[in-house]
C-alpha cells in the first residue's frame, strides 16, 4: 500500500517542536508536504497562497493563540481539520476547543498519539466530504423534480396504498386555483374538491385497477376550483404492484380539458345555430353539385322564388335567371374554381335578375364560394341569395337625393349606429379638407378639436340614440389643424320597424359669424366699462369682468341672484321705479346715473347709457356702465382746489402786504431814527432814545429775517438736528428770562412752573431747536396777551419733556385751531391787527418739534386765552455732539494782544477795528480766507482770530482747518451773516472756539473777546 501523501500546515513558534511533530508523522508512513508558519500574519499568508489537509497548531504563540488560529479557519476553510498540540492546555480549555470546532488536541509529552489523531482526522473530513456530495446529488435531483413538476401544465399525484400518503404537484393544485402551499397532501383534498357522483365513479374504476379488472383509469369528471367554477379534467392512473403481486401504489395525471369541452359545446351550439339560421332566415341559402343542379335549399325559396324546396331540389339556375343572368353565374365559379387552383379559397359577389314563379322579376345579389367534402375535395358551390329589389328601387330614389346633396352647400354625413362615417357630400371636404375616401370609416371625432367638453357629446348621443334630434354648435378643427364653427342638427335615421340604423348630420359653417360675435363678445369682455346685456324682457343674460368689478361681485351668479334693490341706494332704487314705469309704457331712458351700494358698504357712483344691440342674433339691450365715483370726486376736488386757489391767492396777497410790512416797518424805524441822530443839536438823552429805537426795529428786522430763513431751510429739508448734553432747568431759565422782563414792562403777571427732585436732570436733545420753539411760543403769549398772566413750564411724562405756554390773552376760535401751524397762517391776517408778525413763527416751532421727535398741541378759548404744549424726547434719536466732543475755550494771555481780522466786507472791518482801537487791542487785516492762513503762519504772536465765514479764494471754515494744523492751540471766533440754527455746531466741527453773529453787537464781542483773555 502506497504511503498516504498530506499537506501539512503547522503553526509552531518552536522550530525543535515543530520537527518532533513531523518525525512521528513521517515514522506513521505519511508522505509530508510541510508548511510552516510562526505568527498570526505567516499563519494568514499561508492560508491564503496554498490549501492544506491537516493543520496542527500550537496553543500558546507570540500575542496569538490555538482560539485565534480556528477562528481563522473556521472563516477560510472549515472542511480543513484542526488539531491543537500543546504542552499547557488543561481539559476544559481541551473541550472549549473541540466545540468551537477542533477535530482533536495532543499533548507534547504523548506525541506518539499525533498519527492516530491525524489519521481520525483525515477519516472524518472524507466522511464528511462524501456526506456533502450526495447531500447535493439529492439537492439537485430534488431541484429537477421540481422543476420538471412546476413547468407541467398536467398535475401529477401518487397515493401509497398502505400508508394511505399521497402526494399532488404544484401543477396538479395550480389546476384548481392553488399555491402549492395552500393545500395539504392529504387524500380528503379530492373528496372535497371533486363533485359527489364523480368521486362515486372514480372509486368504482380504481378499484377496478387495484383488483386488476382493468389496466388503467381514465376518466374525466369536474374538480372545483378556488373561485367557485368548475373545472374539467381528464385524469389517467395505473396502479404498481409489488412481487406478491399486491397493488401498493396508485400513480397518475390530471389534465385540464376545461377547453376543449368548451370548444366541443360551442361546436354543437354552433351547428344547433346554423341549423335555427338556416331554416329560419329571410336569405336563400343554397348548393350545388359541379353542374350547378341544386342539391340543398332552405325554407326561404318559397318567399324568395315562390317554389317550394322540393320544387327546387335538382332544378337548375336557367328555371329561373335570364340568360344574361346564367351568363354572371358561369363567370363567377370559373373565377372562384381559377383563385382556387391558385391555392386562394375567396367568394364571388355579382347581381342578377331572376324570374320568380309567378313571373315577376326581381333583383338578386348571390354571394357564392366552392363546396368541399370532408376530404377537402371539391364538389360543387354554396353561396347566399338576397332579394335587393327593393334596394335597387331605394338607390335609384338615391340617386335623386344624393343629387340634391351633392350639390348642396350645407355639410351633410352619414354615420352608421356606432359613428362611422358612411356618407359625406363634397361641401365636408371643401369645409374639413378630408376627402370622401379619407372620412368614410372614419369617426367624426377626427374633426373634434378639443375646445369642447365631452359632456356635449354625451348629451348629443344620448338625445340621438333616444330618437330626437340635437341641435347646437361644433367647434371642430380642419385636416390642416385650422379651427372652424359648425351649426348642426344631428338626427336619426329609422328603418321600416322604427329602428334607429343610421344618423344624419347637416351643418352650416358658421366661423366668420362666431368670429364677429367673438369679436364683440371680446370688446365688451376686454372694455374697461361696465357691460351687461338684457333680453326683451328685462333678464339680465350676460354681464362683463368691469361690471362685476363696479359691483364687487365674484361671479355673475352672485350679481344675477342680488336685487336692484340690495345694491342701489334709496334714492336711487327709487328713480330706478320711475324709469320701469316709463319702459312700462313704452318709452325708455337711454342715459341717466345711479348710486349702488358695494357689498363693504362702499358708494359708488355710475354713469348709465343703454341701447338697442343685436346678440345671438336677436333684439337685446346693452347696458353700459361706467364708475364715475372717482370722477365725481375729482370735480369735487377741483372745486375745493378751485376755492382754496381764491384762498391762496388771498393769502399769499395778505402774506406779501404782511411781509412787507414787517420788513418796511423796521426799516423805516431804523432809517428814520439814524437820520435823526445824525442832527447835530439833539441832546444825549434824546439820542440814547433814537438808539433804542435803531435797536429795537433792527431786532425785529433780524426776527423776521431770520423766521423766513429758518422755513426756507425747512421747507428745502436742509436743516439736521445736533444734539448735546445740558442741564434742563437752567437752560429753561435762562431761556425765559427775556419773557419776564416783557412781562415786567407790559404789568404782565410771569410764572415758571418746574417739578420738584429734576435740578440735576439732563436732556440729550438740541437746546437751539428748543430754546426757538419756546420763543416763538412765549413771544405769542406776550404778543396776545395785554393783561392777566403767561405760566410756562415742563413736566416728565413716559421718558419725555412735556413744556407747555399758557396765557390769558385773545384765544383762538376753534375753527381756526388747525390753521394756525400752517405756513404764513395767522388767527387774523389782516393788516389792521393790533400785532406784528410773519406768521412763520409756529409753522417753525411744528417744525422743530416734529424734527426732535415730538408733538405739539394747542387748546384755545376765544377772549380767556390758550394753552400750547409740546413734548420732547428726554434722550432724543437724533445725531448726538456732547459739549466734550467740542474745542474747548483756550484763555490766551499776553502781553500785547495782537488780533487777525480775516474779513473781505470793508465796513465790517472798520467797525471791528473801531471797536479793537476802543480797547487798546492791536489787529492784523486779511481779506479772504488763504491770506488769513498765511499770516497766521507768519505771525506766531497772533493771540486770537476773529474769521468771517464767507469770504473769497478760501472759506472761513476751510482757513479754520488749516490754521488748526499748525496753530491748533490758537482762538479762532467764527463771523458769520447767517446766524441759522445748527451754525454753532457746523462752526466748531471745522475747529472754530465760538461763533458771533453779524450784525455785531459790541457787548457781544467784548464778552467773547474777554472770554479768551483779550
């Protein structure tokens, strides 16, 4: 016996174990083809690049044991057997690795036992590998049964006679409606499934087979399958026997012959039909030998010919047929007997006359084809004989129609009862472009081009078929896709029972007549105006999109289902009475105007003009309406701009004479008193009175100056808000110490009303805009006040300043009280009033107020005075420019003062330096802005400038900037003749210290000039 040859895979980290295990493996006969490997990856890449028959691992390896090594084995190659050799492994570790699938373990102090492990080993794994072949011999054989089974369209069972077990195929269940698993292999399946008698004959038979009284079954009875209904099979069976001659087994098929027993009944239905055809219908059926003698003929010979069938029986064509007839006859079996020597089987249909035995001729179409015999021989002809008299008579009465329709300039088609076309006449092709042969067969709906809905067409079939006629309008598409009108009348056609056989269309092209009407239904669809139109008897039948609009209505339901009455006010649902009652009598009103009522309670007024209009082609009214509410107020509004235009005009001719008298009156004060003063007899004391008055009249000129620039720059929306952090209280105090004193002089009683706790309170507003507000508002209330008292005040309310201005002077009327903020408004502008004014003065403090964030209010009572209030903002939104934000005062001190004057206004310059000689103080002359700049830079022993803000070459601000970049320490007072509010702010963001407004007051100028040191 040859030495077994094994691939053996050892891993073993000790190279003398390893050669111990192959020499008792080599002593045991076996032919070695060693590999080794020491490691989990060597173990990996052995595995990988060869198989084995035998692997023999050791327990314990370098970071890897005999657990890790199965594991592997078990994932790559399970049939492989596994054998732990070990000198430490216990029992219990021993039998942890039998279950996870070791074959064997061998301890290395009995090596010898490693053959006989092996050789185990090697048994088992043949065993085992013999085991799985036929495991998947028998899988396969199984899978063919199977298959063969599920593709048979037969059903297969085989019933153990001693057992009583039996088995169906799928294809015997699947035959009555079945899953295979959806029914049990048990013999009752049958019983049930089988109708009673026909399992009474199948026992019979099988028994008969089982005793051997025949060989096999065969019989066909009915199983019922899943769904109730019947189903025929035809089931053959043998019985197998054993040596003893004993029947053990029943083995069998079902076939499904459902139909052909179908086929064979329907067969026997079939002749039963021709016959009941044959003997009862109106047609003459016939054949005939090859010489054309009759041999069969059914009843109908005697309506047909007037013989009887006996008559006829042997009798020949030429009893009968003229001879042009019997000529029509020969050639037509010459022409079937050539198609058929041809290999063709067709039939001939001609006319003829025939003689009937009374001898009347009648007109006769014959439709005949060859006779054969059961063994396809041919034995003679059959054909069919129809009497067509009538038909012939109605085609030449046809002839005559079909004339008439040919010719006629209506679209005319015939359908038959399920809408093919059989007839059209030459004005359907010249109106649809389809020709005879393209439209017969064809359904109308070819024509159809999907503008209308299928309910008309349903309700056109369902009038038709019920024996009426539809009349109505088509909007069908030519072959060229081009779309046209029809105006139809579809209607049946009965026969001589009154059944309905075909239907006949007559249509008019009516497109260009839609296209108009279209046409004018779009203009009033499309027309801006209001558009309903009205039948004879007043129904409202269509309204327009603009009508509903003018009403507010969604649809025109809405709009036909309210009354004249909900939507027309009263005094309009009256005239509206009035007009019925004159078309009442036949008269009318062709234009008049209506107020209605929306459905949110808006009125709307509406021109109306109605007359007469043609509309589907009868006499209707169109009414037209037209929403003139805006139109209405539009006149309205130009009467109102009309009168206040006059009213405008009166005031702007009041404003002028008032400006101008504010202006000339101060003028005049200032002129009349400086020509005084310049006589040389006046005493001091007399001049010192003219110099009040100069003064006086030029504070008023200023105002008034002033008030006129302020609303300019308001008006353009010029002026911005600048806001700075100050003490409340005694800027409201120093503010209203010009009131008292003019309260003082007229015997005025003066009141400062403040909140207690608020001394220290801070606003973060802008005190120019508030100080001009309570002016213009504390000057009113010494202007209109000549006795009693004015209290003024603040009060803080929800983060705000409420200031009020309270007198008891003249008051105001109430009609008046929204005038009176209005630009150049005043509660009495006429130039006889008892105060001067420009009228700006609360236009301006509005102004102010609404540009800081507040509002100001006014309630007055005429002869007991008023009340103005107005709220500010305690830290107003407004760009903020806090007091450190500005150049601080630099006092200069020096010994000789030398001060620039930069002015390009001659007498400017000599007053300035008449009142510097007054004081001692030295000066420089600079004419525009860069000469300023350059003397500064070359005289550093300027202690201060005064800078006039408009000169040439260079501005004052720019020259400010400049001198600051080398002299920024130096005093520079800004001169400006504009003197508007935010110039403070403007002044000192372009580095000025403080500013002076012309004309120069010299108080003014010497507190400035001894604020710095001067």
């Amino acid at each position: 016996m040859n030495n077994p040859k094994l691939k053996l895979l050892i891993l073993e980290d000790s190279l003398s174990d390893m050669e111990l295990t192959v020499w008792h493996l080599r002593e045991a006969r076996y032919q070695l083809d060693v590999t080794h490997a020491e490691d989990e990856q060597g173990f990996r890449e052995a595995l990988q690049n060869k198989s084995f028959d035998v692997i023999i691992s050791d327990f314990k390896l370098p970071g890897f044991d005999a657990f890790g090594a199965l594991e592997i084995c078990q994932q790559t190659c399970p049939e492989v057997p596994f054998i732990c050799v070990s000198g430490i492994i216990g029992e219990e570790t021993a039998v942890e690795l039998i279950k996870k699938g070791a074959i064997d373990y061998v301890l290395k102090d009995r090596p010898a036992r490693l053959p006989f492990s092996v050789q185990r080993a090697l048994a088992e794994a043949k065993e085992k590998h013999e085991l799985h072949s036929a495991e998947e011999k028998l899988k396969k054989s199984e899978e063919r049964f199977n298959l063969v089974m599920n593709a048979s369209s037969d059903g297969l069972f085989d019933w153990n006679l001693e057992t009583n077990e039996i088995y169906y195929s799928p294809g015997w269940k699947k035959m009555i409606g079945y899953e295979d698993y959806e029914l049990p292999n048990d013999f009752s399946v049958w019983e049930i499934t089988t109708s009673p008698e026909d399992v009474k004959k199948s026992w019979e038979l099988q028994q008969k087979v089982i005793t051997k009284q025949i060989d096999r079954f065969v019989m066909e009875f009915k199983m019922k399958h899943k769904d109730g209904h019947w189903v025929d099979i035809l089931s053959r069976a043998e019985a197998i026997f054993n040596n003893s001659g004993k029947a053990v087994r029943i083995v069998g098929t079902h076939t499904d012959i459902t139909e052909r027993k179908q086929a064979e009944e329907a067969l026997k239905e079939s002749e039963k039909q021709f016959r009941l055809f044959t003997e009862n219908t109106m047609d003459t059926i016939w054949s005939t030998d090859q010489n054309f003698n009759i041999i069969f003929v059914n009843n109908a010979i005697v309506h047909f010919l007037g013989y009887t069938p006996d008559e006829f029986i042997n009798s020949n064509p030429r009893l009968f047929t003229p001879e042009n007839g019997l000529k029509a006859i020969q050639d037509a079996a010459e022409n079937l007997i050539s198609e058929y020597k041809q290999g063709n089987i067709t039939q001939q249909k001609f006319e003829l006359k025939q003689i009937r035995k009374d001898g009347k001729v009648i007109d006769v179409e014959i439709t005949a084809n060859l006779l054969f015999n059961d063994k396809s021989e041919f034995i003679g002809f059959q054909g069919r004989s129809v009497d067509i008299t009538e038909r012939k008579q109605a085609e030449s009465e046809l002839i005559k129609l079909s004339t008439a329709v040919q010719q006629s300039p209506s679209v005319i088609a015939i359908t038959d009862t399920k809408g093919k076309l059989e007839y059209v006449n030459p004005q359907f092709t010249e109106s649809t472009g389809y020709s005879m042969e393209e439209a017969i067969g064809q359904n109308p709906r070819v024509l159809k081009s999907g503008e209308q809905s299928d309910e008309l067409y349903k309700e056109l079939w369902k009038i038709v078929s019920s024996g009426k006629v539809w009349h109505g309008e088509f909007h069908n598409k030519k072959k060229n896709g081009e779309l046209y009108w029809e105006l139809a009348s579809v209607s049946p056609i009965f026969d001589q029972q009154g059944k309905i056989v075909n239907y006949l269309k007559v249509a008019e092209d009516i497109t260009e007549r839609k296209q108009a009407e279209y046409n004018f239904k779009h203009s009033i669809d499309e027309s801006p105006l209001g558009i309903r139109i009205v039948n004879q008897e007043g129904k409202t039948i269509y309204v327009n999109k603009a009508l509903l609009n003018i009403y507010e209505f969604s649809s025109p339901d809405e709009f036909l289902n309210t009354s004249t009455i909900e939507t027309y006010t009263e005094q309009s649902y009256q005239k509206h009475q009035e007009r019925k009652k004159i078309r009442q009598q036949s008269g009318d009103v062709y234009d008049y105007e209506i107020s209605i009522r929306r459905k949110n309670g808006e009125i709307r007024h509406v021109k109306v003009w109605r007359k007469e209009v043609i509309w589907n082609r009868e006499k209707h009214f169109q009414v037209i309406n037209q929403d003139i509410t805006e139109l209405k107020q539009l006149n309205n509004d130009l009467i109102q701009a009309k009168e206040k235009a006059e009213e405008s005009d009166k005031l702007k001719t009041a404003f002028i004479q008032n400006i101008s008298h504010e202006i000339r009156t101060p003028l005049n004060g200032i002129l009349g008193f400086a020509e005084l003063i310049a006589e040389s007899d006046l005493s001091e004391e007399e001049r010192l009175v003219y110099l009040e008055h100069i003064n006086q009249s030029s504070n008023r000129l200023m105002n008034t100056v002033s008030d006129y620039m302020d609303m300019a720059r308001i008006v353009s929306n010029s002026i911005e808000v600048n806001k700075k952090v100050f003490a409340l209280e005694p800027f409201f105090v120093s503010v209203t110490k010009k009131t008292k004193q003019a309260c003082s002089d007229k015997k005025l009683k003066f009141e400062i009303k403040l909140p207690i706790n608020t001394s220290s309170l801070t606003v973060n507003s802008d005190p120019a805009f508030i100080q001009i507000i309570l002016n213009k508002l504390l000057d009113n209330a010494v202007k209109f006040t000549k006795e009693g008292s004015i209290t003024c005040g603040y009060c803080i309310k929800n983060g705000s300043i409420d200031f009020f201005v309270q007198d008891t002077g003249s008051g105001i009327d109430n009609n008046k009280l929204d005038l009176i903020f209005e630009m150049f408004r005043q509660a009495d502008p006429s130039l006889t009033r008892g105060h001067e004014g420009s009228g700006l003065g609360l236009t301006i403090a509005m102004s102010f107020v609404t540009l800081l964030g507040g509002e100001i209010k006014v309630t007055s009572e005429k002869g007991k005075g008023s009340v103005f209030s107005f709220t500010i903002p305690l830290n107003n939104s407004a760009k903020s420019v806090t007091l450190d934000e500005t150049i601080t005062s630099t006092s200069v001190s020096t010994n000789k003062p030398l001060i620039l004057i930069a002015e390009d206004e001659e007498s400017n310059y000599e007053y300035l330096k008449i009142v510097l000689k007054v004081i001692g103080v030295k000066y420089i002359h600079a004419f525009n802005g860069a000469e300023a700049v350059a003397v500064c830079e070359q005289n550093t022993d300027i202690s201060l400038v005064l800078m006039d803000i408009k000169m040439p070459v260079m501005r004052g601000d720019e020259a400010t900037r400049q001198i600051r970049k080398f002299r920024p320490e130096l005093p520079i007072i800004a001169i400006t003749a504009f003197a508007q509010t935010g110039d403070e702010q403007r002044f000192r963001a372009a580095g000025c210290n403080d500013y002076v407004a012309k004309p120069i007051k010299k108080e003014k100028l010497m507190a400035l000039l001894s604020k710095y040191g001067v």
